[in-house]
C-alpha cells in the first residue's frame, strides 16, 4: 500500500517527538507499505517567525513572509529524514517545489494548482521514504509560496490525491473525531467513520484535527483521510465517502459555534431592495452572514434579523447605523450561539428537527433562530444554555451509546 502520513506541529513538538514519529514512520515502512511523509513546522515555530518578522515591519512584504515561513517545515522535513537515515530507513527530505507543488500567485494564502509527482514516484521507485515539507509551494516566477495557516493538511491530501494513495493519515495528538466536545460531554463517543460531508458542516468538532479546507479537497478527490493519534495506537477516524447504510445514523453529531451574534432590526420599511442594500454593504466590508430570518410584514413595515461571527459585530453595527430612514429599531447581542445537528440520515427521515425542539423546550431553552439544510439543523439559543443544550441533543440522539 501506498500511504501518505501528515504529522501536526505538536506531533513534532521537540526532538524526542521528532524521534517518536521516526519510529511511527520505520514501522510502516517495514510493514511493507510505501510512505510519503508530510510535516509541518516544530509547534509554536512558525508564530514564532511571523514575530521575528514583525520586530522589523509592520507589513513585511507577503513574497518574504512565505519565503521565511516555509523554513519551519524545512527544519521538521529534514530533521525526519535525518532521524529515520539514523535509523536505517532509506530516506529524502523534499521541499514543496522539489516534490512539484505548484501553486497560483496568492503570496500566504496560494492555492495548489497542479502537482508533478515526477520525483517524488522517482524516489518512490528507489524504495525511499519521502519527507515532504508541507504548507508550501511554488508559483510560475518560482517565488515559495505557503498555502494559508495549517496548510499542511492541505499538501498531505493534494500529494495523496496526486499519488492516487491508499490513504492519508493525519496525526495529531488527538485520536480522532468525536460525537461532540467531550469538555463538554465527557460521554463523547470518537467516531469509526465520518462522510466528508459531515465532517464539512462539523467543522468545530474537527478544528484541532484537520484543516477543513482540506476536507473539500479530499472530497473532490476522493481522497480517504484517517484522523489519527501520534502518541497512542488507535483506529483513528476515517473520513470518506458517505455508504448507503449510513441513512441508518440519524445524527452523527453535535457541533457548537459560540462565535455568534445577533443582529435584529425591526420597522424596517418593505420595499424591494432593501435586503439587497444591507446584505451588499455587510458584503463589501466582508462580513460573513450566517443565518438570515425576515417576517411577513404588516402596514409596510417588516423585521429582519441575522447573525454574524462575534468579532464582526462591531463592524456590523456601523454599518447598520447607517441606515436610519429605513429601520425603526435595532438591536445587537453578542450573548447568543449556535447549536447544530448534522447528520446524512436526516435526508431521508423526518422528524429529526422535531426531536431537537422537543428535546431543547423540556429543558426550558428557548430557540431564536432555526435554520436547515439537508443534513443539518442549527439552533441559535441563549449563550447561558450552550453546554445544556448540547449534552440534551447529545443525548437524545443516543451518540453516547
Ligand atoms: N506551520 C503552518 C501553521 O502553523 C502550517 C501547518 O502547521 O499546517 O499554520
Ligand atoms: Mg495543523
């Protein structure tokens, strides 16, 4: 088997982590499976460089800034390579341009464009275990380019994809996905499998894991991804195509995004464009909208309310002040969040949304916003109820079991 291994920052933390993670990396090896490494920078390192640039400018120029970020992975690659020589491995160390990432122009924040696997399958032929330092790439002018903050994934999936491998393998020092946050439901079950489109919507569950942009990638490619532990021997989860038996899981799990406000308007006049003129501005200033609500509207006058990530309000608010001809009141709360359920058996079932409000009314948490999709249903609710709400779900859909 073909199989590329990625290994987080704190996976490589320190030398004696290095040294473990050479051992992880031999073990396959002989095994019998061919193994691309991908590494990201000694955790810590590349905040660390941003620092050291920032001692000298407040806006380094972004060509430098990649250029100098791409060390960090270039220390961890090398360093592996190093470690697993020591050890008897047959191993090469590549930076991003030598295994042949190529990306676009966008300096800190570059999309793969193509890969050439030449080398890396030339290696491969030559029985070697490839290092590659992840994050990075090059563009046409031959500039490094780095692929935005946790890229790494990002590099593991696109080499995998590239290579057509078995699997890629995200180590982390979590063992996996899990039903919910287990700091706040310490019943929390790690997941065995997880559809990429779940995964996508559970982005929250996922964050120390993976990068969720590389989970668009995997699914595009058809990648198989498997969440895993450097520092202990589990299954992981894997993370893959959606199988059919699946419409038997009804929810799968329960995410929840403390990063919301609210922003409600009401008496606001109804007249066509008006929507499009606040969500435009909000737009411009690039303010991401979440939920969006509006009533029917009685004597000309309507009410509007929506969401916006936390840190945005403000910004939010000035631009809604703005408006006074058109909008009576406003008012703006930053003491709300959102709950979600997110399941692939929910396409086929219905009821599941029912057993959610039922669940959270028996608790007394009032819902103020809903809103669905295919295989979710978000509920923004009080903040105060947050961890209520989400071991109530957690519960009621028997993730615990
Ligand atoms: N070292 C980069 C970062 O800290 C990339 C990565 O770790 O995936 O964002
Ligand atoms: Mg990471």
């Amino acid at each position: 088997m073909l199989i590329v291994h990625k290994y987080g920052g704190t996976s490589v933390g320190d030398l004696k982590r290095i040294k473990n993670v050479a051992l992880r990396v031999a073990k396959a090896k002989q095994d019998g499976n061919n193994i691309v490494v991908v590494v990201s920078a000694m955790s810590g390192e590349t905040n660390k460089l941003i620092d050291f640039a920032k001692y000298f400018s407040d806006n380094p120029s972004k060509r430098e800034m990649d250029m100098l970020l791409s060390s960090g992975e270039i220390v961890t690659a090398s360093l592996l390579s190093i470690a697993l020589q020591d050890m008897g491995i047959d191993a090469i160390a590549m930076s991003g341009q030598q295994a042949g990432i190529k990306t676009d122009n966008f300096h800190t924040y570059a999309r793969i464009e193509t890969i050439n696997p030449t080398n890396m399958l030339k290696e491969l032929d030559n029985n070697k275990v490839i290092i590659v330092a992840g994050f990075q790439g090059v563009n046409k002018d031959g500039a490094v380019t780095t692929l935005g903050r946790g890229g790494s994934d990002l590099s593991a999936v696109a080499i995998a994809g590239a290579l057509k491998a078995d699997a890629c393998e995200i180590y982390s020092d979590v063992d996996g996905i899990y039903t919910t946050d287990p700091r706040i439901e310490p019943k929390a079950k790690k997941m065995d499998f997880i559809s990429y489109e779940e995964m996508l919507e559970l982005a929250s569950l996922g964050a120390k894991v993976l990068q969720n942009r590389s989970v668009e990638l995997a699914k595009k490619l058809g990648v198989k991804i498997v969440a895993k532990s450097s520092f202990s021997n589990g299954d992981g989860t894997v993370i893959g195509e959606e199988i059919r038996d699946m419409e038997a899981v009804l929810v799968s799990g329960i995410a929840l995004d403390r990063n919301q406000a609210r922003v409600s308007l009401r008496d606001v006049s109804d007249r066509p464009g008006i929507a499009a003129e606040i969500f435009t501005k909000l737009a411009d200033e690039q303010i991401n909208v979440d939920m969006i609500i509006q009533n029917a509207s009685s004597d000309g006058l309507t009410s509007l309310g929506f969401t916006v990530p936390e840190s945005e309000l403000s910004k939010a608010k000035e631009i809604i002040e703005n408006f006074n001809h058109d909008i009576g009141g406003k008012s703006f709360d930053s003491n709300i969040c959102k709950v979600s359920i997110v399941g692939v058996g929910m396409k086929s079932h219905s009821g599941v949304a029912a057993t959610a409000f039922s669940a959270l009314a028996k608790e007394n948490i009032n819902i103020e916003m809903i809103s669905t999709s295919e295989i979710k249903v978000s509920m923004i609710i009080h903040e105060k109820y947050a961890e209520l709400a989400v071991r109530t779900l957690h519960s009621v859909y028997k993730l615990d079991r």
